[in-house]
C-alpha cells in the first residue's frame, strides 16, 4: 500500500487557508447568531457565538415592522427575471458583435463599450425623467427592463466568443446552419462556463441592487430587500438583531444560487478572469 | 300632497347640492418624505392617517427613504421636478437645503397667522436656532438635549451612590477624578474592564457644548466662518483626550472595539439624548439599573448641545396652504402627542417645558427635571453649510488626535482651514 510522503508545505498551505476560510466565515457566524440573540447579548465580550437563550423574535419583529415578504418576493421576483433577461440579451449582443459581420460593427462596440464610462450618477436624473415618461416609476418594469441591457456583460461574453475556435462556425456554416442555430448549437453550450458565472453575478447584482430601486420606487409594495434593511439603521441607533435576522434571510436565495451553480462560478472566474 | 311633494324635492335638491359640491370639491394630493427608521414609521403613518380623516380633501402620499441617501434621493426628485411637498429633515441639513431653495420661506406664514403654529411660542432658543441667515424654513418635529445616561450597579460597585448631587455642579474636569474611581480592573487582569464615560463622538455638533463650556465658538453668528483655531477649543480638545490617554476614562477605538460598552454594563456613564430612549429601554438592565443626570459644565457657561428633527415646505409645491396644514397638525396638533409616544422627543414650546407635560411620558430611567435642566441649558447649535462634509471633516480629524497622529493645536488649526474651503462659496 503505498503512502503519500508527508510534505510540510501542504501542511503549512492547508494550515493558512484554513485560518483564510475562518475568519472569513466569523462575519458569517456572527451575523447567523447575532439574528438568534436579545439586543443584551450582542456586544457581550467575549463574544457569545452559541446565544442562550436563543430567540426567533427577531425574525417576528422584521415581519412586524415591515412588509419583508413582500421585499423578499420582489426581491427574488426582479433577480431571477433580471438575470435571465440580461443573460439573453447579452447573448444574442455579445454574437452580434463576435461572429455576424455589419459594417460599423466595431465602431459601434466601441460606442457601445465607451457608455460604460458614464458614471452612474450622472445618468440618474435623465434615466428617472425617461422612466417617468415611460410611466414605469414603481413599477416592476422599471426595477427589471433597464438593468437588462449590460455593456459589461455584452463585452464580457463577446470576448469568451471570440476565443471559439472559427473552423466550429465555418463547419457548421458548410452544414447548413444559420446564425440563429450557431449561436444555441454551438457557441452558447460552449460557453456554459462564462454564461454560468456571469449568471451567478447578474444575480447578484440585481439581488443587491440599492440605489435604482431606491430612487425608482416609491411604495411599500415595490421596495427589495436591500432598500428595507437600510430602513433598520440610522445615525443614532441600529437595532443589529433584527439587522441580522433580515441579513440571514437575504442570504438564503444567494446561497442556494451559489451552491446550484459553483462549479460554473468556479469555472468561470478561472477561464475569464472574472471577479466582482 | 303638492306641498309634501314639494317639500321632498327640495330636500331631494338640497342634498344633491351637497352632495355635488363635495363631489366637485378637488382632492388634493401631497408628497411627504422622511427618513424614518422602521420602528418609527408606523407612529407617522398613524398620524398620517389621522391628518387624512380630519382634513378628506387631502390626500397624503408618504415615502420613508433611508437616511444614508435622504439626501440623494430629494435632490434627484427635484432635479427631475418630482419634489415632495413636505420633508422631515436633521436640523443640520438645513443650510444646504436653504442655500440650494429647496426650502419655503416660513415667515410670511407666521406673519399671516395662519396655522396653530407660532414661533413666539417656542423657547427662545429653538427660535433663534431655527431662524437661518434671518429667516425660518423649518420647524421643529423632535427636540432631545444631552444629558448623562448611567449605570447605577457599576457606581455601588465602587461605593458611590449615584445621587443627583453629584452631578450638580459637575465638570468636565471634575469628570475625571469621579471617572478615575468608575474606570476599573475587575479581574486583575492589567487590562481595564469597565470605562467610566463614553459618547464622545467625533463631529462638530457633539463637541459643541465643551467648546462653548471653555468659552469657545465652533462658528461665527452667521455661520460663515469656522472659528476653531483658539487655545479655548484646543483648551476643550485637550480635556477630553486626557480622558482618553492620560487618565484613560474613556476606552480608546482598540478598546471599545466599535461596541456599545454601556448595553453590556462595561461603562458607567454615557453623554447621550433622548433620540436614545427606546434603544436604551431596550437593555435588559435599564429599568433596574439605569439612571439620567445632568450633563457636565464648563468653567465659562454650562452650555448644553441637542439633536434636532424638523420639517419644512418645499418651495416647489403646489399647495402651500396644504402643506401648512400638514406640518401644523403633525408637529403642534395630534400628530406631536402621536410622535412624542415614541420617547424619543422633548417639548419646545415654552406652555409645555414643564414637570407637569413630561412627566407621563418619562420612562421607568427618566427623570422630568434632568431633562427640564437640559432644556434650560440649550442656547441653540451651529448650522454650517456643507455639513455633510463638515462632519465628516470634524471626526476625521478627532480620529487623528485620539490615535496621536496629530497635535491638538496643529490639528484644529488644519481642520479650521479645511473646514473653511469645505464651506467657501456657499
């Protein structure tokens, strides 16, 4: 039977990381029991990391003070259909722009790419003016349609395109395929890892969204979750239990998200480089 | 039979004539914005509701907006001419507000007596701290002195009785040696476990009533010019960094480790208000244990700070007279008792600065005449432009003297200066 030769270096490289994964995750822990503790206990030094006693009031008051449901669906409601809008259209832009040949088609990415310098705010009030004109204010239209057109992911997925080796498309080309079959035959299963990672930060993106919900809505009904938990804290006073109640409840969707799609987001950032 | 006839069809006509002119009366609808917490919104909106029923040809639409982009948001609204009517806002945001004429000029509706609301009523001090550059914007909504919050088992555990004597003719100096006997080792462990004092924050609004105490001004009157290089406010600084480094009363940032050492019972004194009173009721130990008493003098006045939350008109309304109305009922009608329910205010108008108002609202730690003293202690605060930025400015530069990065004369020399370009041009 042969045995692994003890190498120190793992030891010392598995010792680091698990300290690097620790006190990565002790945000986490606290945050997770800090939802369970009475206000008394949250400052408590040394920390109690197991609260006793453990209480779920918190999570009553969050549903108490405010509409949370409600938050949590238009939450999930605006993320799931955001994500998969942005990720069509950033498809069929990024093939557009990679493989079927227009003129201008460069010069017009370039356009397209130098929108991405325009900072956010500046493009606020004349964005609020064109959705008020639209009439899409506190609507789902305007927490969902703007945010699907992205130049980032556009560029991002054009450049996984272009590594698609040209003999796939001229091949199926010669066989008959048209662009429309290209693209879902050939570059999109192709590009699962890029499409997959880019879809695990679409989503959150859009689950963390603040501002443009903030600005955009204006009713109870039509708020998310990151708008509602800010209304938990002010200058003076934040009431971290109930905070953290909603922060755990927040965090559910996205570690479902993760661990459905971990080995696209692995993927991804390894073959593009990708990392928010 | 025709007179009975008649007699119904005039009936029938009178009540179709009412019933028209309430039909054809125009329902006005009005934007008011806060930036309320969760747990008070419910108190507002409860007024809201109120004001609806009383006054049904007003329509109330409310938006709570969290604080960290109140700002942001109405600015972006009336950029693109969606401005609300009515605003809660910090008394500090008013320069900014004012200067950029997002505000109503009150006046002319004081002068024309409309509305149950006069500012002859007010304590003198909220009149003058609410009439900027000569004129009145806004009014108050929420009204909290400072005073001393403490813990009454860390001052028996020590042998002191924290009676009100105490605190009489407290100073800030005579702080220390009374902080010396609270600060303790409880496990003799070197390291120090309960700090006497704390809630010294960093920005220029909570280090005005020491600088005013050592007979220092943050301000001209005017509030054009920041006035902090003087040996009077290094004199101020200086007190309250020896309560951290020499006499190491109040823990340092490595110490305090961004808790609140009072909730765990680790600090015995805390320079607090009463915008506080339904977090501290929150202790499991405040109604056993917690104590107020009066905040601590200086050797010039015994000048006090506050925390103030007002309203105002937006000058962009188109119902004025409405709005009024609103602002009337929610901060001098109903509406204040509705607000004052939540503890986190004190009246300003002088018929009501008395033990007899306060008394049914204390809670179980409060005491009425700790707070009327408070009240009687406050000469109005600063009000600089920018002040957001100012703010800023003021903490960056107390973090640098608390962690020796800087001098205190040096140091107040540089923020005066760049407190003075922060507001230049304003």
């Amino acid at each position: 039977m042969a045995h692994r030769k003890f190498n120190p270096g793992i030891v010392l490289a598995y010792i680091v990381l698990s300290i690097g994964a620790f006190s990565m995750a002790i945000p986490f822990i606290w945050m997770l029991s800090t939802a369970f503790k009475t206000p008394s206990q949250v400052f408590v030094i040394p920390p109690k990391w197991i609260p006793s006693p453990i209480i779920t009031d918190n999570f009553k008051k969050l549903f108490s003070l405010m509409p949370f449901g409600r938050y949590y669906f238009n939450s999930i409601f605006v993320s799931v259909t955001g994500t998969f809008g942005r990720l069509l259209l950033a498809i069929l832009t990024a093939y557009a722009f990679s493989w079927l040949e227009f003129p201008g088609r460069d010069k017009i990415f370039i356009l397209y790419l130098a929108t991405m310098m325009i900072p956010f705010h500046v493009r606020l009030v004349p964005m609020f003016l064109i959705m008020r004109a639209l009439r899409w204010l506190d609507t789902y239209y305007v927490l969902i349609i703007p945010g699907l057109f992205s130049v980032y992911a556009a560029f991002l997925l054009r450049q996984f395109f272009l590594g698609i080796h040209r003999d796939l498309i001229d091949a199926a080309t010669i066989d008959g395929c048209n662009s429309w079959t290209i693209l879902w035959r050939i570059v999109v299963p192709l590009s699962t890892p890029a499409i997959g990672a880019l879809g695990i930060f679409t989503f959150l993106d859009e689950w963390n969204s603040f501002m443009w919900p903030l600005i955009m809505t204006s009713s109870n009904k039509m708020r998310v979750i990151p708008v509602g938990l800010a209304f938990l804290q002010d200058q003076y006073y934040t009431d971290y239990t109930i905070l953290m109640a909603g922060a755990v409840l927040a965090l559910v969707p996205v570690i479902i998200v993760f661990l459905a799609f971990q080995r696209y987001f692995v993927r991804g950032i390894v073959l593009s480089g990708l990392k928010e | 039979m025709k007179r009975v006839f008649s007699g119904v069809l005039l009936v029938l006509f009178i009540m179709v004539s009412i019933g028209s002119i309430g039909y054809g009366a125009e329902k006005i609808t009005l934007k008011f914005f806060h930036y309320l917490r969760a747990q008070e919104q419910q108190v507002m909106i409860s007024a809201l509701e109120s004001f609806m029923k009383k006054y049904p040809n007003i329509e109330i639409k409310y938006e709570f907006v969290p604080e960290s982009d109140y700002i942001t948001k109405i600015l972006t609204l009336l950029a693109a001419g969606e401005a609300p009517d009515v605003i809660g806002l910090k008394d500090l945001m008013i320069p900014d507000f004012a200067l950029q004429g997002v505000l109503t000029d009150l006046d002319p509706i004081f002068k024309a007596k409309k509305g149950s609301i006069n500012p002859m009523q007010w304590i003198s001090p909220m009149r003058k701290h609410l009439t900027y550059r000569g004129k009145i914007y806004t009014v108050p909504e929420q009204f909290s002195p400072q005073v001393l919050y403490g813990n009454k088992k860390l001052f028996k555990d020590t042998g002191i009785e924290p009676t009100p004597q105490i605190f009489e003719n407290l100073t800030w100096e005579g702080l220390i040696p009374l902080g010396q006997k609270l600060t303790r080792d409880t496990n003799g462990d070197g390291k120090i476990d309960v700090f006497a004092f704390g809630g010294v924050g960093g920005r220029y609004d909570d280090r005005s009533a020491i600088i005013w105490n050592y007979g220092g001004q943050l301000m001209d009157p005017n509030f054009t010019r920041w006035t902090l290089d003087t040996p009077q406010v290094a004199k101020a600084y200086q007190v309250l960094l020896d309560m951290i480094h020499k006499y190491h009363i109040i823990p340092t940032p490595e110490e305090s480790a961004g808790v609140d050492l009072f909730s765990i019972e680790k600090m015995a004194l805390v320079y607090s208000n009463r915008y506080n009173g339904p977090y501290y009721a929150t202790f499991s130990w405040a109604n056993e244990r917690m104590f107020i008493a009066k905040a601590p003098k200086g050797p010039v006045n015994d000048r006090n700070r506050t925390s103030c939350r007002v309203m105002g008109i937006v000058s962009t309304t188109k119902h004025p007279e409405e709005a009024w109305k609103l602002i009337c009922y929610l901060t001098n009608e109903e509406g204040f008792q509705l607000q004052a329910k939540s503890g986190r205010t004190l009246p300003w108008r002088a018929d009501q600065v008395n033990k007899k108002f306060l008394e049914p609202w204390m809670l179980p730690f409060e005491n009425a005449d700790v707070y009327l003293n408070a009240i009687s202690r406050w000469h109005g605060g600063v009000l600089p432009p920018n002040s957001d930025v100012c703010r800023k400015l003021t903490i960056d530069a107390w973090d640098a003297m608390v962690l020796k990065k800087i001098g205190v004369k040096e140091g107040l020399k540089k923020l005066n200066d760049d407190l003075n370009k922060a507001i230049k041009g304003w």
